[in-house]
C-alpha cells in the first residue's frame, strides 16, 4: 500500500513539473539563506523524482510495526524476517572499566557503555545485514547504583540515556530491537531474583544448579507480581527523548520478551506457570503497548503456553546448534499456528557436538519458501566491538562466545563463521552476497554526531 501511495504522488508531481519547481527551487534557496533564484535544476525525470521520497519510504517503514499473521512475522503488508545478534550489555555493560570521575559500580564492574560503542555495534549490524537485535539491558535493570530501578519504587532516570541512544541509534540504522523484561539469573544488571529479594526472599543463582523452591514466588507472589508489573509499567511508558515516543509507541522495539532463559527450581525445567504468563502478556504487555509482540521467555518451548492468545513468538536457544532439536522446536510452535525465533545460539563451532552452523541455518532459510515459515530468525550470542572512543581495542568477554568483526586477532576459523552468518542474514532478506567482510569503520569521537 505504501509503495503504490508512492508511485500515485511521482505519477501526480511527474505530471506536474513547473509547480514543483516553484516549491523546491525556494526551499532549496532557503537552505542556502537566500530567497535568490540560486539553482538551475535539471529535468525533474521520474527516476529523479522517485528519489525524492525514497527517505519518506524509509520513514514509513521505521514508523512501522511489526505484526503477526499466523505462524508469520510481517512488515509493510510483507514477510519480515528477524536475523540479528545478542548485544546483551547495550544498556548497562560489565566489561569496561569506565575513565575516572565516570559513573562506575566496583562490586558488579558495571558501568555505561559510550555512545561511541553502541554507534558502532549497529553500524557493524548493518553491514552484517541484520535487522534485530537482542539486548537485556535495554528491558533488565535492577538492583545496583546504576540500574533504571537501584531499589524497589526507586527509579534512576540518568540510566535511561544508554537506552534512549540505543534505541534511536536502532531506528536511524533500520534495525528492530526484541528486549527481555527479566532474567532469570542473578547477573549484574539484576533479575528475578532482585525481586524476590525486595521482599525479603533471600535467595541466589548465577549459574545452572539447582535454586530453593521460595523462587516460583516470583511468579506467584500477587505483591512481587505487582512489583514487576510497576517496573514494566515504568519502562514501557518511558519517552525516549530522540524520539518523543514511549517505548511501548516506538516500533522500533518490536518485541517484549517476558524474560531471558526463564525456569523454575531446576535449570531448564520450563517451569513457568502459564497463568503468570498469560497475566504479563495478556492483561499487562499488550496492555500498555498493543502493537507490541510478546515472546515467550521460557528457555525452550513451554507447550503449556502453546495456546495463550497473547504469546506471539517462542523461542529457544542452542549450545551447541542441534538440527533435530531445532526441527522439533519449529514443529511444535508450527501446530500452534505461532511464529518461532531462534533467540541465541553458539556461532564458534568449537563443539564436537554440534551441527554444522551451514547446515543449521538451511533448515531456517529452507522455510522462508514455505506459506508458512514459522521460524523467523535467529540471533547469535553476543556481539563486541571497540572500546570507543579507543578504536584500537577490541572489547573482550569472558564466556567463550564472543564474536569481533573484523578483529585482526581473529582465527581463520572465526572470520570463516562471520562470513557464513553475515551470508546468512543477507539470504534472510533475498539478497546474496559473497564471503567477503566488508570493513567497518569505528566511529572515535564523532559518535554523537551520528544519526542524531
């Protein structure tokens, strides 16, 4: 609809040349400070013309949400597909110990990543062909100095101004974000069990062991419940002030995931009560913010969320890349007439165990054929790049996943995996591309005068 709304007003200005004239040749002028008849323009041809909307084309389509059709994510009245990465520290990082006099939280090595670093990120997203992101931090922060939420009710506006960033940054990129509401572990930027905490349930898990029952209240305590809901409501209605749009307005966001790798008592058990999903996303997400997806966050599908109205997409991750897994997993969200996201996966191909990264993405790109796709995308866990403005280091994380483009410490092997994921992302979108990595340049100190 929109393309055909473009090419009826080319079709109305192609046919009316002198009027156009008499209102670009001014507004030109006035850009140059004179009302002075300055420029002589050449023939206003149709091509010419078909690219004076071609930002206003553009414009739309970041103005536009994304929403499902069956098992199918669309855009624009088209198929949308959602291939991106993990860059989980957008918000908040723990990687970067920050100059002197900086904002810095010394017991949990947090501190907020440069403009500089997160302009980079997206500049390398999209040159990977990209077009989602997947951030914790811009959805999770709770807990610590500087957190959205240091205390329970107690809200940190100056922690917005990384999201703020990152979200404009996205949008000005053409790339969409899916943020997590919580996590499931007691990382640096907080999680479920902050909130059981500020209820006096004095309990912890960083890792995969086992944690005490007392964690289900999370999910079944009506005050700490509520408590998660204020802290939603908070976030959702946040305006972003490169914007001047909530979050739940800006479909830049396309996606609300009710938390990261959720569970119960045992890791991976799914345990999840529905009812609490179905109040977070029925009678809560889509609430505030009904253009919104809604993912569900338990890691691995929950059959028993399969029939919740509100749950858009599920997802699971993958470590290692399993193609009977992945196969089953699409299978089971394809019967609930759903759309399914790969939502991490290990892109090193540093396990025995594990299929083959090109394998694994064929059985994705091989439904994009199909009338219904059901698997949507895919993002890899995580990306790093420079220390900006410091353009001659490379970010390190510690969990063996890190993936730097065009690092020139990276191992054949390594540049051999970002090629195929960068082919991937392109194939995504019906575009081909060779095994070259084009360079990105690292933006320094003119970060924030970038896209503004």
């Amino acid at each position: 609809m929109m393309r055909l709304w473009t090419l009826a007003c080319l079709d109305v200005v192609a046919n009316a040349q002198a009027p156009v004239l008499n209102l670009v040749a001014p507004m030109i002028n006035r850009i140059q400070g004179t009302d002075a008849p300055a420029y002589r323009l050449n023939p206003l041809t149709p091509q010419i013309l078909e690219s004076f909307f071609e930002p206003l084309t553009v414009q739309l389509e970041r103005s536009s949400y994304v929403y499902r059709q069956g098992a199918e994510l669309r855009l624009g009245g088209r198929p949308w597909t959602a291939s991106g990465a993990n860059v989980y520290w957008l918000g908040l990082d723990e990687n970067v110990q920050p100059p002197s006099g900086e904002p810095f939280y010394a017991p949990l090595n947090a501190s907020y990543p440069t403009f500089g670093r997160i302009t980079e990120v997206m500049n390398t997203l999209q040159t990977m062909g990209a077009r989602v992101i997947r951030s914790q931090t811009l959805g999770v922060s709770v807990g610590n100095p500087l957190s959205v939420m240091p205390a329970l009710g107690q809200y940190n506006e100056q922690a917005f101004a990384t999201i703020d960033w990152s979200i404009s940054q996205a949008r000005q990129h053409g790339l969409r974000i899916l943020v997590p509401l919580v996590d499931n572990y007691d990382y640096y930027h907080g999680g479920k069990f902050n909130f059981l905490r500020f209820r006096g349930i004095n309990i912890s898990s960083s890792d995969s062991s086992k944690v005490e029952p007392l964690v289900q209240q999370f999910y079944t305590d009506p005050t700490i419940v509520q408590d998660f809901k204020d802290y939603i409501e908070h976030m959702i209605n946040h305006v972003n002030p490169y914007t001047g749009l909530t979050y739940g307005e800006d479909p830049t966001i396309f996606a609300y995931e009710t938390g990261n790798e959720l569970g119960g008592p045992r890791f991976g058990d799914r345990d999840v009560p529905a009812e609490w999903t179905s109040e977070i996303s029925e009678a809560f997400i889509k609430q505030l913010a009904p253009s919104k997806l809604v993912v569900d966050g338990t890691y691995g599908v929950n059959r028993t969320h399969l029939q919740i109205d509100t749950i858009d997409i599920l997802s699971n991750h993958y470590y290692p890349p399993n193609n009977t897994k992945l196969q089953e997993d699409i299978a089971l969200v394809e019967a609930a007439n759903k759309a399914y996201i790969v939502g991490e996966y290990d892109w090193t191909g540093n396990n025995a165990r594990e299929d083959p990264l090109r394998s694994f993405f064929g059985i994705i790109e091989g439904r994009q054929n199909t009338s219904a796709p059901v698997v949507a995308g895919d993002m890899f866990w995580s990306l790093f790049m420079h220390d900006v403005p410091d353009c001659d280091r490379f970010v390190n994380h510690s969990d063996r996943f890190t993936l730097q483009y065009g690092n020139p410490a990276n191992t054949a092997q390594n540049d051999t995996q970002i090629s195929l994921i960068r082919q991937h992302f392109f194939k995504m979108r019906n575009v081909s591309v060779d095994s070259y990595l084009p360079c990105v340049a690292c933006p320094g100190n003119t970060a924030e005068y970038t896209y503004v």
